[in-house]
C-alpha cells in the first residue's frame, strides 16, 4: 500500500540523509535525487517513494490464529458499519466503521483464522479489515480475473486437521479458489446455484442461494453440488449472508433490513431469531476457529 | 518503511560508497546501455549480467497486445495457454460462456444452468432449477411426482405446493389458507370478517392473509398504537413517526429523526445529503459535510481516496502507484510491467534494449561472457 498526502512532510535534517539512503537501497531512485540526497540536502523527494512493496508483503492482520473474538460471526452492512455478532445471545456490536479508500459499496466478506476479514465491495476489489478495530487496507486482488466481477466469499479448511491451512473460495462466474498471497483466481467449475455466497463447516464447502433459500454442500474441486438444504430464508432480490457457528448455518436476508434465520443441517429445521436487525447487512463470515457444535 | 537509529550514525563518505554499490545492483539502465548490472565502479567494471528479452511462464508477449511480457498466459481468454489460442466466444443468449483458467479454456454455465451431457458444443444444456430429472444439479432425480422448486426438490418447511408452485398458505394473499383461495373483502355484509361494521375499513388498513386467515390489518407500515381500530384506524406511520419508530412506542432520541422505522442517524454518523455518515471516515464527506476526498474514485484508477480521522490522503493498490503526481488519473503506474516504473515510480529499464519488466523486475541474465567497459 503506498498513500500520498495532500503535502509531503519535510523531516529533520539530521535524520533526512540516512532516510534518503534507506530510500536508495530499496528503490534506486533517479541520479540527481540521489545527489542531493546523499549531500544532506533536504528535500520534497526525501519522503517515502510512492509505488514499492513496503506494505504489501507485510501481513494484513499480525495475530494468532484463533484468538477468540475470530471465534464469532462478523457482519458488514450497506451502511460501512462493521459488527460483531454473537449467535448465543443474539447481539450486534458495532466494531467500527469501514474506512477502505474507495467510494463504492460493501457486497461480500469473509474471515480467515488471523481475524482478517476480506470484504469485497461493488467497485469488484478486496479489501483486508482487522476485526479488531475494522481498520482497512488495500490488496493485491485484480479485479474482473476468470469473469468474476462480483462474488460471494468463504475460507474452509484443507482438511480435517486445521494445520493443514485454509483455502478461500470465491462463488461468481462458478467456484474459484483465491490465492490470498498472490491473489490469483483459479476457476474450478460451474455452480448450479446461482448468486450464491458461502462458508463452511471445517472443510466442508457450503453455498446458500437467497432465491431459492437452498444451502448446498460443494465439491471443493469442481462446484458441483454434493449435498441440498432446503432453508425457509428466501427473499427474492434481497441482499444476503451467509455464515456457520456451532454446528448450525446464520442466514441474514432482507430487502431493505435484514433477519436472522438458523437452519440446523442436523434436524433439517430453520427459525428466524432475529426478526429485524436494523440494517441491511451484505457480508457475513465466521472463520473456520468457529464452533462446529453448540456450545454446552 | 522502517530505519534503524544507527541509520542517523551511517558516515557520509559511506553513504558515497553506498551509492556506487547500490547503482551496480540496480536493475536499470539510464542510458539505455545493453548491459544491465556490473561489479563495481564504472571504468573497467565487468558487466556479468546483461538484458534479458524472453518472457519468463506464464508470461508472453503477444502480438496486439500493448507492452512486454503483459500477457499471463494462464487467464487471457484471448491467449489462453498460448499466445492467439483463443477460448471460444459465445453470445449474451447462451447460458455459458468460456474462461481461461491454468492456460485451459474451461466452459463456465450460468447460474441455474448445468452441462450434464458432457459435451462441449452445446454447452450448458440443462436447467437444473425446474427439471425433475437434474434438479440443482446433473443426476439429481426428484422423486416420481415431487415438484423441482428453484433447484432443490418439494417445497421448503412452511411451504404448500399449489400447481407448479410452493406458496406460504399463511402468509400469502392469493393462496390464504388454500391454493386459489384469494384475500379479498368479503362480499356478504353479514360475514364476520367486516370486525368493524359492514363495509367499514378503517383508514390504511387492508385485507391481509395472516395466520392463513384473511382479515381487516393495517397496512405496512401504519399500525394501531392507540388500540382504536374501528375508530381511528392504523394512525402511526411507523416508518416516519419519532415517537414510535419502527414499533409502538420505540421513541427516537432528541435530535434524531425516523426514517424507514430506524432512528437516525445512529451515534457517531452525522446527516450528509439525506445519508448517515461517518465523518472521520468516509471520502465523499471527509471531515465535514461534503468535502470530498480529491483523487480518482474509477475502479480503474487503482487506487483510492481514504479518509482517515477526518484528513484526506490517497491509496494505491499494491503493485500500482501515483508516479505522474496527479490524482485525477490515480494510480496510473503498474509497478509490475511498466518499463519505465519497474518496481517503484522511475525506475526505467532498458527500453530501448527491450528489456521487459516482469512482477516489478527489469528482467536480466547472465551474460554470455563477462564484458569489460
């Protein structure tokens, strides 16, 4: 990430010419900057050069993974406002307020095992958010790869065992997996769903479709539909979201405010719990440090 | 970036030397010279590493396309796996179409649409939202006389199937209580539906399916507050009434008004062209009503305006950045493949000797043999 002020600040001389050398090493900048750089001068040039990699190969979020706020649902709304929501007693905490560098809207989100929540917004790019204070940062993502402008977010674990990693998966123009380093899109097959958003239950891969209120298990490489949940949370054209805590699946949908409705994969039965939220909620995800059964 | 203390004890006469060390690592040429990185000074120095032309996989340059090395071969449905090695193009009117994945044209279905045959030129032949023997997916048969519903078999709980379709009985006013049977105002005076006298309908209330009964209820959003049905009917507008905002009785604080039955603006937002916003947050209104964050706000600017406690700056995306020092074009520079900002804004790389930049590095080789200048 590189950020350009309105006006570059100038810095003490004493410390100027050993910054600008620093600067020199990683980005060998033009030879008449580095003359005066080197000679002391103190100059506009000698603040940060625009355009490196300083940021991007840092973490997103510097946590360990599965601390205990990772453990609950978050929310995004078309408001920027950012919650945390937990499912045991059924109350939204306002994290904070999205302040990504774009004027676009919020559209899809998902959390990772470190508390970082990639949320999508409609201008088709990423963004990684600390869970902790909903503090923003650009990535690396390019939007519009393989046709997918557009999509629903989940991470799911490799395998049974968590240190074998998560995979973020991406549900668009079909399934695609999401290289969260290089931000590269592999396509993996086509979805029967439709607008689809996703999550999982350790590594198992699930999508719900708000108009048809259907949760279906995916193939992890291929799409296909492996296993179908009928839920009672339809709204044709609402907005929707999607996430697994405690072994049931929250659907949040609605056209200009959003429910909450449970639907249990084990007794096949869904219940709205939350008949009004107060706002429209767009993303939701829980990582895969989530409960896979209700806690005791 | 971060710098060490002792950084501020570094000798100028060291930085000099620095300088040298650093211009022969730098992968860059100013003056177009053929030979990219050389081992110390400049008289004499023996070049050991030269320009390197050839695009490393899965990278290509493809005739018509702009610049060096700028085709990924693994997702360019125009140069899918090679360069030219078009995927197949298909009209709006199909339900699919062809994307590169991996260097493999591979067939994409539309929503709702499956290729259950297996054969490419037909595509995604299959509907699998209402087709009994494929619903929600290739092979998935419903049972003999079972309705596929929106992709999934029968209909979901609460759900009746009427015809071809799954209706709420309780909740729905052309099927309330039974398939075909419409909410309506009853048409005999004597029918104890007319709660309030025959032919009275209070002001905004309707005939409602509710409780897979049809009755006299208030229209949304207006609701009976005062429990004064037959008299006054549903007074309050729940969506706009500051006393009851939302519900009876939920009263906004002072100052906030009621819109769609949420108090506004919530605690922190303040009211900017009829939106709740966040001040300290948002780039339209950074800091106070209005004032707007300058800079490219395009999806293709690569970049962004950001609003932090309430001050502007500008965002570049990584791997892309502001090196024409306007921000009416964002970030306009791709520090991956620009030749002339290769890894950062003006670092060149030998243009002339059609040396490529390639994930933010001017491309070299070692030379065939060392060159002496």
């Amino acid at each position: 990430m590189t950020r350009t002020g309105p006006k570059r600040r100038r810095r003490a001389p004493g410390l100027a010419g050993a910054l600008a050398l620093a600067t020199l090493l990683s980005s060998c900048a033009r030879g008449e900057e580095r003359a005066r750089a080197l000679a002391g001068e103190e100059t506009e040039d000698a603040a940060p050069p625009r355009g490196t990699f300083d940021d991007a190969s840092a973490p997103l979020v510097e946590a360990p993974e599965c601390a205990e706020e990772t453990a609950q649902i978050f929310v995004v709304a078309t408001d920027k406002g950012f919650y945390r929501f937990d499912p045991q007693d059924l109350a939204f905490v306002r994290v904070g307020t999205l302040g990504c560098p774009t004027t676009a809207g919020t559209f899809s989100m998902a959390i990772d095992r470190r508390g970082t929540a990639w949320v999508e917004y409609t201008d088709g790019r990423i963004y990684a958010v600390d869970t902790r204070d909903a503090t923003c940062k650009p990535t690396a993502f390019r939007p519009g790869q393989t046709g997918f402008d557009l999509f629903g977010m989940g991470f799911a674990l490799n395998g049974d065992d968590p240190k074998g990693g998560e995979t973020l998966f991406v549900a668009g123009n079909g399934l695609a997996s999401l290289d969260t380093k290089s931000f590269d899109l592999t396509f993996l097959g086509s979805l029967t769903l439709g607008r689809s958003e996703l999550t999982s239950i350790g590594s198992r891969l699930y999508a719900f479709s708000v108009d048809s209120g259907v949760v279906a298990r995916l193939n992890k490489q291929t799409g296909a539909t492996e296993a179908t949940h009928r839920t009672s949370a339809i709204a044709p054209s609402g907005a929707f979201a999607f996430a697994h805590w405690g072994g049931s699946f929250w659907l949040f949908t609605g056209q200009t405010r959003s429910r909450v409705t449970t639907y249990s994969p084990d007794t096949d039965e869904s219940a709205d719990v939350v008949a009004d939220t107060g706002m429209l909620i767009v993303g939701a995800g829980s990582s895969t440090c989530a409960p896979l059964t209700p806690p005791k | 970036m971060n710098v060490r203390p002792t950084l501020r004890a570094i000798p100028l006469v060291f930085a000099g030397l620095a300088s040298i060390v650093l211009e022969a690592s730098c992968a860059r040429s100013e003056e177009d010279r053929p030979y990219a990185t050389w081992a110390f000074g400049t008289e004499g120095a023996v070049r050991d590493v030269c320009v390197q032309t050839e695009c490393p996989a899965p990278f290509a340059t493809c005739e018509g396309e702009r610049g060096l090395c700028t085709v990924d071969l693994r997702s360019d449905v125009d140069h899918c796996g090679s360069c030219g090695a078009r995927c197949p193009r298909t009209n709006s009117r199909t339900p699919w179409s062809f994307v590169c994945s991996e260097g493999l044209c591979r067939l994409a279905c539309d929503p709702h649409y499956a290729d259950c045959n297996g054969r490419v030129d037909d595509g995604c032949e299959t509907s699998t939202w209402e087709d009994p023997a494929n619903c929600g997916g290739c092979g998935n048969a419903c049972d003999e006389g079972v309705l596929c519903w929106r992709g999934a078999c029968g209909c979901p709980n609460g759900f009746t199937r009427c015809g071809d379709d799954c209706v709420r009985l309780d909740a729905d006013n052309e099927n309330c209580g039974a398939c075909g049977s419409v909410c309506e105002a009853p048409e005999s005076d004597a029918d104890p539906r007319w709660t309030c006298g025959p032919g009275v309908e209070p002001n905004h209330t309707a005939w409602t399916c509710a409780s897979a009964s049809c009755s006299l209820q208030c229209k949304q959003p207006y609701a009976d507050c005062n429990q004064d049905f037959c008299g006054d009917g549903c007074e309050v507008d729940l969506g706009k009434d500051p006393a009851n905002c939302g519900a009876c009785g939920n009263a906004c604080a002072p100052g906030q008004r009621c819109e769609s039955g949420a108090c506004t603006c919530p605690p922190g937002t303040t009211r900017c062209a009829g939106a709740c916003v966040d001040l300290s947050t948002d780039p339209a209104h950074c800091g106070e009503c209005g004032a707007s964050c300058p800079g490219s706000t395009s999806a293709r600017a690569n970049g962004g305006p950001l609003c932090e406690d309430g001050r502007c700056s500008y965002v570049c995306s990584p791997g892309f950045a502001d090196c024409d020092d306007d921000l009416d074009d964002g970030c306009e520079a791709n520090l991956l493949q620009s030749q002339r900002h290769c890894g950062s804004c003006g670092n060149r790389c030998d243009v002339a000797g059609g040396q490529p930049c390639v994930a933010g590095t001017c491309l070299t080789k070692p030379c065939d043999e060392p060159v002496v200048r």
